[in-house]
C-alpha cells in the first residue's frame, strides 16, 4: 500500500467522493475539504473498502491554508495526482465567493502542487458544460488568464462585466471558463516537470448539488429536456473519465479540455445564445 503514488483529491462532496472512491484503486488518497467531517465520513467509507485514504481540512481561497497543506504534502514525497473537484454552483454563493472558491482556490492549490508533482504527474480541474457557452472580452480573458490566484479578482472582474452583470450566475460561467484558460496557460509549467493539467467539464451530472440546481432553476429542467440521452450523467462517468485523465493512457492530454455532457452541447447549437448561457451551468 505504502508503494502506491499519491492523488490529492480536492471536494469531499458528490462528485469529489466517487472521484476519491474511483481513484482509490490506484492511489493513496489525500481526501481534501473544508469540511473537515464531510471528508472524514468519505474517508471512513472508502477506508472500510480497502482504500488507503488521508484528510486534510483546507479553505482552499485561503494562501495559507493551501501554503499549510502543502508543505505537509511536501514531507509525504511527491504528487503524482491532482483531481481539483471543489466548486460552488450558481445558488451557492455571491459573485465574490464563487470566483473565490472555483477559480482562485484551483488556481492556488494547483500552482503549489506543482513544485511537488512527480514526473509523469496529472493535474484535473473540474470546471463545467456553462464554460462552453458564454463568451467574454478581450479585458475578462486577459483578467482571468492572468490574474487568477489574485486576491483582487473578484473586484476586477466586476468592475469589467460592469456591477448590474456580476451576479452568481456571471460568476459561475466567469470561473469555470477562467479553468479552461488555467488549465492552458500553465501546460507548460507542468510539461516542465514532465507533468500533464487538463481540465474536464461535465455537463448535467446527477449529484447532490445538481439535484438542487435542478429545483431552483428551472432553465435546468428545459436544458434536461434538451439533452440528447435524456438522463443526467452519474458521478461514476466523470470519475471514470478522472482516472483516465490521471493515468499514463493518457499521456499526450495536457493544456486542453474534455467535455463530458453527453451531447448536450452540440445539441445545444439551435437554441438561442442567450436562452442557453442562462442554462447551461
Ligand atoms: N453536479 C453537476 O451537475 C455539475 C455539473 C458541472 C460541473 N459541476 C462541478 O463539479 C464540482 C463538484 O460538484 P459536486 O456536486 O461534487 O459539489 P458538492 O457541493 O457536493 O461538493 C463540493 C465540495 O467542495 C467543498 N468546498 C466548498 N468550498 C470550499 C473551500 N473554500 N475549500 C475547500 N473545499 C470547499 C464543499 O465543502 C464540498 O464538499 C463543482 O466544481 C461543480 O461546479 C457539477
């Protein structure tokens, strides 16, 4: 057990634990959260299959929590991987708290891996199918290309999409396109250490936290409608795709995305710009 590489798995929450469950095959699992029970009662459940799995308790908006966390996972050895899954959807938060906790905190968390990651190491940050339908700026990319682990960012981004438009809605679509452009922009420092950050977007995945999108907004229930397998996806298919992305069979993916939403997307492609961005998150 002791032989086996190390997966930091970031949200002890729906998707965050089948992505730990799936992982724990491979790996010895850091389980991380903010909740420290959440990731506790996980662990306890993936430890009672066999697995070999750690918690840690971590704000990840927070430098010197992740600073802390680190530094433990530096005296461990090294990262072989990072499954970045922590996220609030649109009804969980403010503007500021989502750019926060889904942009800032992956971007924290992953630049302080990298100096830790082993050769061959991969880099997953979960983002979403709402990063592929809205489009920004010049001003917001170059915002979010570069200033992510910013505390500033919030402030900056609202100030550019102007204060009527930064709502949570605005915030979730803003955060999840700045992970496509994290996990671009800084492929080549992972290839530098021989390493590999993509980014995965589900698209309706039958979670807790979907479940609750699902009965406050019922654009949801119109884009459910329009999804070409008419089901939400499971968490299994988004770990499943996790572990792929971890592996060595997957070894040329690096600085890109993959989409997993069952079509939903392309199907898409008739309904009006708007109508959609305010769906699709
Ligand atoms: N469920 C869906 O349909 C769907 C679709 C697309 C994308 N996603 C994305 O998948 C990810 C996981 O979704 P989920 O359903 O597992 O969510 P979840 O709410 O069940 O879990 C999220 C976890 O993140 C943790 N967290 C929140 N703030 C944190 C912080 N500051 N520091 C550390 N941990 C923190 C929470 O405690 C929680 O355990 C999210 O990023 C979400 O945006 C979900």
């Amino acid at each position: 057990m002791d032989s086996m590489q190390l997966a930091v798995v970031v949200g002890a929450g729906g998707m965050g634990a089948a992505v730990a469950r799936t992982l724990a095959a491979d790996y010895r699992i850091l389980l991380v959260d903010i909740d420290e029970q959440r990731a506790a009662a996980v662990a306890d459940e993936l430890r009672e299959g066999g697995g070999c799995v750690d918690t840690a308790q971590c704000d990840i908006t927070s430098p010197d929590n992740v600073a802390a966390l680190v530094e433990r996972i530096g005296r461990q050895g090294g990262v072989r991987v990072l499954a970045h899954v922590a996220g609030l959807s649109p009804t969980m938060g403010d503007f500021d708290t989502i750019i926060r906790v889904n942009l800032t905190g992956a971007a924290l968390m992953s630049d302080a891996l990298l100096p830790h990651a082993v050769p061959g190491a991969a880099a997953i940050l979960i983002s979403s199918l709402g990063a592929h339908v809205c489009g920004f700026d010049d001003g917001v990319l170059s915002v979010l290309r570069d200033r992510a682990s910013s505390e500033d960012l919030p402030d900056e981004l609202r100030g550019l999409v102007g204060a009527e438009r930064a709502d949570s809605n605005m915030a979730y679509q803003l955060s999840k396109f700045g992970l496509l452009m994290l996990a671009r922009r800084r492929a080549k420092d992972w290839g530098t250490r021989g390493g590999r950050i993509v980014s995965l977007s589900p698209g309706l995945i039958a979670t807790p936290m979907g479940a609750k999108e699902f009965a406050n907004n019922p654009a949801k229930r119109r884009l459910f409608d329009l999804s070409p397998q008419k089901r939400e996806g499971t968490m299994d298919e988004i770990a499943d795709v996790v572990a792929f992305l971890a592996s060595d069979k997957a070894s040329f993916l690096s600085g890109t995305d993959i989409l997993v939403d069952g079509g939903l997307s392309g199907a898409l492609s008739d309904v009006p710009f708007d109508a959609m961005r305010k769906a699709a998150r």
